[in-house]
C-alpha cells in the first residue's frame, strides 16, 4: 500500500505528533507498505523534497516552532502525483491537512484523519483575552465538523476522551475509530540505553543513585500544569527533574529558584537522547488534564517506571492503581502516594516491573496494523464526487450527444 501522512509537525521537533507519526512511519515500512511524509520545514525557508518526506517552506506562527504554509504548494504536486496514493493519513486540520484535503479531493484519494490534541486546551496561544478565548473555543466545534465531519472518509482518535469529545459534545454520528498510538517500546528498555551515559547525565545533574527523583518529560507550558509538581515540592523530600522545554519554562525557572535544591530543568533534549533521560527517573507523574493520549506515559511505562498522573480520561485505560502507577485528584492524594513510594521501595521494584509488562499493548506494530485496517475500510467506503470540472465535462457532452 502506498500512504500519504500530511502533518504539520514533524521531527525534529519533539512533540507526541510528531512522535506519533515517526513510529507509525517505521512500523508502516516495516510491514512492507511505502510511505511519504508531507510536513513543514522547521529548519529553515525553502522545500526539502527526499524519497520519503517532502517539507514545504512556512511562517513561524510564534506558537513553539509550528509554522503555517501555503494550502497548495504547487512545487510538490507533480512529485506526490507520481507516488500514486492509496490513502492519504492527515494529522492536521491547519494548512498541511487542508492541503491534504484539496489533494486528495482533486485526486480521487481516500482520506483518512486522526484528530491528535483537544484543541480547546491551547486557544490561549491566540487568544489575548477571556472574551477572545471564549469566541476561539466556539470558532473550534465548526471547522472540526468541516475538517473531520465533512471531507474525510474515515476518522481516527486515539482515546476514548477524544470519542466522547466527538460523540457527546461535538454530536457526531459517524463511525470513529479509537486507536492509541504505539511506540517503538523497546528504545526505551533499561538493558537498550547505555549505562554509561546514563551515569554521566546522573552526574551532570547532580543526582545520587539514592535520590527519589520525580520525571517529567515533555514541553513546559501553561496546559501541561507543571507548576502543580512544582507547588508540591515544597511538602516533599525528593528531586524533580524536569526534561524538555516551552514558552513557560523561564517563568517557572523562577517560580522554582527557591527550590533549586529539589528542581532540576534540563531543558530541550534531542529525540535520540530522550530515553537516557527516563533512566534517570525513580517514578514518572504528570498532572496535565490537557492530554489526548499523553504519550510520554507510555514512554515510562516501558521504561520501568511507576507512574504517578491525574485521574484524567486520557490516562485511565493506561494506568491501572496498584498495578503500574496511581491516579491522584488532588494536591494531598498526590503527596499522599509520593510519599508512600518513597517508604517502600518493594512496591516501586513490583511497580515497575508490571510497568513494562503493561507497556507491551502500545507497541508500533500494533499501531500499524490496527491503522491499515482502517485504510483497507477506507478505500473500501470511498466514493469520489464528481469535480466541478467533470460536471461541465459530462454536461458538455449530454448536450454534444443531442
């Protein structure tokens, strides 16, 4: 099968898209289909046109590094012509998944998307005030139904927050498909990182094997509500390390500064390098309520770590209490397990072995094969409409006829 995956994000950048979409592009190939990743250029102005990734020149948008361009890049439609499409996979309803739909549209290609993030979470990036939030969260719910109502032949989410975002508040009577995103698990097994660099990131930062460190990893940003861990920290005997970066990272630099003993920002790491940094941790916790699927869960799963996360829809079918982490709703319950953990380290060496067992269900290859079952259906539902081009043409030719 030959697959189109449209994205507006795409590595190098670090994100769960962008993570999503490499793993399902491996395992992809892997089971032998032929792949073309359509994204934008973070890098740098201009297109960068390779075997299997096209990347069109953008504007940076000042929202991380996402840039918008053009909704059809004429200079790289004769190369995705050639490709000959069997579906086409977009991750974006921006500029990247519009183009996806005139594309596909224009040639007869089936379309299948996958609605990545609660978009409401992230209005405030454009947002300036209350009132202008609140006409952004209402301008959201129309161009979803357009986008993944109207043009699209089958549509994917990866949890059941996400259906019944769709089902219940958006009123969507369409067939949603719920896929979880797999990762390439095995990246993040103890016994694949080499030791020795983990030592020396342990003693880069100064933590001793004997420290109770609390990972985070992911971007540091008002949604992902880091400033709750950071709040906590006050009550608790124990490092928290925080991995990755974010336009909120200076504000809580210095939110954290009286706590530097006990508050650890690393900054941005390369994609390569994310799974040394999991070694590090004793446990993993998030409180961020903003999450589709929240990938990085999953990344310290497979990693051994227990994890420690808000009882949030999106984390439920993942952490299971007592088994491989605990769900907490507020600041005491947080602290409560923490230090319960850090009393007996038996249940964090059970925790974390059923950690990696339970990790084993989001593997890339599942995710692959549970995604082409959805393009076999696609291109099994798909039924092309006519172009206005092809209206003239028949109607020309009636009137010929006669």
């Amino acid at each position: 099968m030959r697959i189109g995956l449209f994205t507006d994000t795409y590595i190098p950048a670090i994100n769960g898209v962008s993570t999503s979409i490499l793993a399902l592009k491996n395992a992809l190939e892997k089971q032998g289909h032929e792949v073309m990743v359509v994204t934008v250029n973070t890098e740098k102005m201009g297109y960068e046109i390779s075997d299997d990734v096209i990347r069109i020149p953008g504007i940076p948008t000042g929202i991380y590094d996402y840039r918008l361009t053009g909704v059809y890049p004429l200079k790289v439609v004769n190369r995705l012509k050639e490709f000959e499409f069997d579906v086409i996979h977009s991750h974006s309803i921006v500029t990247v998944g519009t183009f996806a739909r005139i594309f596909a549209k224009q040639y007869k290609i089936p379309l299948v998307h996958t609605y990545h993030t609660m978009v409401e979470e992230y209005t405030h990036y454009v947002a300036k005030s209350k009132m202008m939030t609140k006409a952004s969260k209402k301008l959201i719910k129309p161009v979803t139904d357009f986008y993944c109502d109207k043009t699209i032949t089958e549509l994917i989410v990866p949890t059941k927050k996400t259906y019944d975002l769709f089902k219940k508040k958006y009123k969507y009577t369409r067939d949603i498909h719920i896929i979880p995103t797999g990762l390439p698990l095995s990246k993040y097994y103890i016994e694949n990182n080499d030791q020795k660099e983990v030592e020396r990131l342990r003693k880069k930062y100064k933590l001793n094997k004997n420290d109770f460190v609390i990972l985070y990893v992911g971007r540091i940003a008002k949604e992902k509500n880091i400033e709750f861990l950071i709040e906590c920290q006050k009550e608790l005997n124990a490092k928290l390390l925080i991995v990755g970066d974010g336009p909120d990272r200076e504000k809580l630099e210095a939110k954290a500064s009286e706590l530097s003993n006990k508050i650890i920002f690393t900054g941005k790491v390369p994609y390569e390098k994310i799974s040394l940094y999991y070694q590090l941790g004793t446990i993993f916790a998030t409180a961020s309520d903003s999450e589709t699927q929240g990938l990085t869960v999953t990344e310290a799963l497979a990693a051994s770590l227990p994890v420690v996360v808000l009882d949030d829809p999106a984390f439920q079918p993942v952490v299971l209490s007592d088994y491989n982490g605990y769900l907490f709703q507020t600041k005491d319950e947080y602290i409560a397990i923490i230090k319960k953990l850090q009393k007996d380290l038996k249940l964090i060496k059970v925790l974390a072995k059923q950690a990696r067992l339970s990790s084993d269900e989001h593997s890339d290859e599942v995710f692959a094969k549970r995604a082409v079952a959805v393009y076999q259906q696609a291109i099994k539902n798909y039924q092309p409409k006519e172009t206005i081009k092809e209206k003239i043409k028949k109607g020309v030719g009636k009137l010929w006829s006669k």
